[in-house]
C-alpha cells in the first residue's frame, strides 16, 4: 500500500518550529501582525505573521477567508445560519461571524463540497 504523506506547515515561535498538519487546522485569527493558528484537540499557536501572508501559504480551495480577521478551513464547518450575515459554526463549537459582502463568496465555494441537502 502507497503512503502519501499530509501537508505540513511550519510556525516558528520565539521557541520551537512547530510541524502541524494542515488539516488540523481549524481556523487563523489576525491580531493586526500576529495570526493564531486553531487546532484540532484545542492546541492554539501564535506566531508573528500577518493574515495576508498565512492565507497566501494555504490553499484557497480548502481556506476561506469569511471575514477579515478569520480564515477557516471548510472541512472544519459544521454548519451555517441562513439568517442575516450569516454564522459559520465550527466543528470545535467556535461561532464565526460571516461579513457580509463575503456571504455570497462563502456559499459559492461551499458549493463545490459534495453534499446531499433535503
């Protein structure tokens, strides 16, 4: 059997290069030059780079960017609230608030997930 290793990213903090998968990675959050990386099993990574360059090392597929200061992997969306803007709720039971000239573009790549809706 072939063995395909998972995509890693490397987050240099002031102590460690931390090798993490990116599919556990359920969302960034900028604090204006620092981004926190979300983990599954609840593990939080702060590094000192900006939203603009994180979001450039991830794939736009799997990435999106619902909000200025969020960027959340679409594997980890649970739900959405229909109403207004609109939430995304996160499989970590994170509540994300979708802005709303991004709605349009979230449910649009939403779109191309596999799924059945009844």
């Amino acid at each position: 059997m072939l063995h395909t290793p998972k995509e890693k990213l490397v987050l240099s903090t002031r102590d460690f290069y931390h090798l993490i998968e990116i599919e556990n990675i359920i969302y960034c959050k900028s604090d204006n030059s620092y981004t926190t990386f979300y983990l599954n099993g609840g593990e939080e990574i702060k590094v000192s780079v900006s939203m603009k360059n994180v979001e450039q090392k991830l794939d736009s597929s799997t990435f999106i960017r619902p909000h200025q200061s969020y960027l959340v992997n679409i594997h980890h969306i649970k739900s959405i609230q229909k109403s207004s803007g609109g939430d995304l709720l996160l499989d970590n039971g994170k509540t994300i608030t979708v802005s709303t000239r991004k709605k349009s573009e979230i449910l649009h790549l939403l779109g191309d997930i596999k799924r059945i809706q009844v």
